[in-house]
C-alpha cells in the first residue's frame, strides 16, 4: 500500500495523466485505479467528523462591515463561494458532500 501510496502522489506531482503515468512506470492502468479507489476510501474514513467548526477573532465586526464578508473553500476540483450568513448546517452538508464527490471522481 505504501508503494501505491508514492505512486499516487508522484502522478499527482508530475501532472501526467494516469495512462502516461503507468505507461512510464510500467504499471497496470486498472491496478492503479484500483488502489487509488483502495487509499481514498481509506482516507475518507479519516475524515470522518473532521469538519470542526472554527472560531474567528474579531468575527463579531464583521457585522458592522459596509460590504458583507465573502467566504471561499476551495476542496481539490470543488469551491464554494458565499457570505458570512451561511446557515452552519448547509456549509457543514456542502463540504461533506465535497469530501465524498472528490473520494468518487478521478482528479
């Protein structure tokens, strides 16, 4: 696992896509895919609950603000983009959603 662990990073690092990759490295192309699948399901079961919530100093002059705050996540391919009076739950359930779409989908 450690090995397909390097092997992921370095495709990632190199921006070859994933057949030129295991072209270049003499690697099954669905062997990959399959320990990628392997890894991601085991770091999404790390990520679990790790959404925390996040105390902010000076938070309470945001308020007074002439211009209402812009908050911007940016979550591998995904990015979410919206004011300071975001209901907690609906940014809790979006960035969830983001960890699970990008643990499906091929960077």
């Amino acid at each position: 696992m450690q090995q397909w662990r390097k092997y992921l990073k370095e495709r990632a690092d190199s921006n070859l896509t994933v057949k030129s990759f295991c072209e270049k490295y003499g690697l099954n192309i669905k062997s990959y895919y399959y320990w990628q699948k392997i890894i991601r399901n085991e770091v999404g079961k790390s990520l679990v609950g790790a959404i925390v919530p996040v105390n902010i100093s000076g938070a309470s002059s945001l308020k007074s603000a002439a211009v209402p705050a812009k908050i911007i996540i940016r979550y591998g391919e995904f990015c979410l983009e919206t004011r300071d009076n975001i209901r907690p739950q609906y940014l809790e359930e979006t960035l969830a959603l983001f960890i699970k779409m990008d643990q499906k989908y091929v960077r």
